[in-house]
C-alpha cells in the first residue's frame, strides 16, 4: 500500500468514526422555570380554545356557556364581552371554571411546546383581546387556587401542582406572571 493510499484509508476511517454513532443534541433538560411556564401555556390555550369554540362570535354582552374540554372534562365561561369593531377589540371581563379539563397539543419540534395537562379550579381574565394588527391584545388573569396534573416537556416530565396561585398578564405575543409564587411565562 502506498503512502497516498494508506492518507485516504486512514481519512476514510477517521471520518466514519466521527459520525458513526452519534445521536442529534438532546434537548436542554426543563427546569422548574420551564416547566412552569409550560404549564402555564397549556392553561392559557385551553382558555383560548374554550373561548373561541363557545363565545367567539356571540352577541356582546353577558356570556355563560359550559363546554368540553378537548381531552376530558368541561370549562364553564362566564362574564361579559364589550366589543369596539371600530379598531377590532373586545373588552372582557370572564371566569372559566375548568372542571378536570384536559387539554392536549400534537407534538411540536419545540420541547417546551409540549405538554397533556388536566387542569382544575377558577381563573378570571380581564382586559383586551384584538382581532386587528392595530390594537394590541392585553389581558391580566387570576386564580387563587388552579391544580395542574399531568406532563410537560419532551421528553415528558411529570408535572403536579396542587391549589396553585396564579398572577398573570398577556401583553400581545408575551404572557409573564407568577404560578405557585415562581415567576413563570412564555412567548406564543
């Protein structure tokens, strides 16, 4: 063998042995922050879905509807609903009882944006939705006492956290807050 053969033999192998085996980058490991505002996510679509399956599209005014949750279980949304079509707002002023509402999302490529959370307890929402560019959706939510069982994150992490604290806002894209006194929050 010559020397420009055994260069080639020897690269050949060094690079095969490089990539031979490797997996992609696992995922950062979720810490509590993360998982926090992991579930946090999954109550505030499930609040989202709640309301646009039962109030979108109603007459403002006062609401009361009782809907299933997209897993198991039922939310309960109640309140009233002012709406400015001028520059596409809604004013609310809402409490969801969720009643072992489950909800669920397919799987995302983003590991934080994953979860199967059953949710219980009340949460008010008050401020402004918009349906235009040109207002800004700005709400503030509440609970004294939400409990949250079931996994975030993938791979999947057990989450339990019972009669919960919740002091949270959505300012457009953002929603920032505290759940169980921790800060928490996520970016849609």
């Amino acid at each position: 063998m010559g020397l420009a053969t055994a260069l080639v033999a020897i690269g050949l192998f060094a690079s095969a042995g490089c990539g031979a085996g490797k997996s992609p980058a696992a995922a950062p490991p979720c810490d509590q922050a993360c998982s926090d505002g992991t579930a946090l996510r999954a109550l505030r679509l499930a609040m989202k879905s709640g309301f646009n399956r039962t109030l979108q599209g109603n007459d403002a005014g006062a609401e009361d509807e009782t809907t299933p949750c997209l897993g198991a279980g039922t939310a309960r949304i109640h309140g009233s609903i002012e709406t400015n079509a001028k520059v596409g707002t809604m004013d609310v002023d809402l409490t969801y009882d969720l009643n072992a509402c489950t909800y669920l999302v397919p799987p995302d490529a983003t590991p934080a944006h994953n979860f199967q959370m059953t949710m219980t307890g009340t949460v008010t929402e008050k401020g402004t939705l918009s349906a235009q560019p040109t207002a800004t959706t700005s709400l503030v939510f509440g609970s004294t006492a939400m409990t949250f069982s079931g996994t975030v994150y993938d791979p999947a992490i057990d989450y339990e956290q019972t009669s919960c604290a919740l002091d949270f806002a959505q300012d457009g894209n953002s929603v920032a807050g505290t759940l169980c006194a921790r800060s928490a929050g996520f970016t849609f």
